[in-house]
C-alpha cells in the first residue's frame, strides 16, 4: 500500500506551487520509493502540472537519500 497516493502528491505540489513566487523555484526529491522503486506516476504528474504555467525539468544530481534517485523534480513558476 503507498504511504501516500497520487492526489495527494498533486494537491501538495499545486499548494507548493500556489504559495511560491514569481520565479520561484520547488524542488521535489526523491523520485523514487526507499526500496528504490521509480514513482510510477511521475509522467502522468508532470503532464498535469504542466497546465499550472510552470515550467519543469528533470535534473540529475549527485546527492543520494536513496541510492536509486538520481533525479528531482524542478519547477519554476
């Protein structure tokens, strides 16, 4: 059972989104669950965030929380 489903990730990343400024950046990291399995929902969250006049990018990076995550979320209002 997940911890958390995908309306609520959407509802919480919309908040973020909301509450940020002009040009503000979010982050969300990790992409992936502690037993390194990828969020199965991440391109269905993306394209629907996408309608929020964000801009987002998956980013590489070299900070492992979770061994497997090598990638966050990056969203500019």
């Amino acid at each position: 059972m997940e911890q958390f489903d995908y309306d609520f990730h959407l509802k919480a990343i919309n908040e973020l989104i909301r509450i940020a400024k002009k040009d503000g950046v979010i982050r969300i990291y990790p992409l992936t669950g502690f037993k390194n399995e990828p969020y199965p929902y991440l391109d269905e969250l993306i394209k629907t965030l996408s309608s929020n006049n964000v801009e987002m990018e998956l980013k590489s990076t070299n900070f492992r929380f979770v061994p497997s995550a090598t990638h966050f979320l990056n969203i500019r209002k």
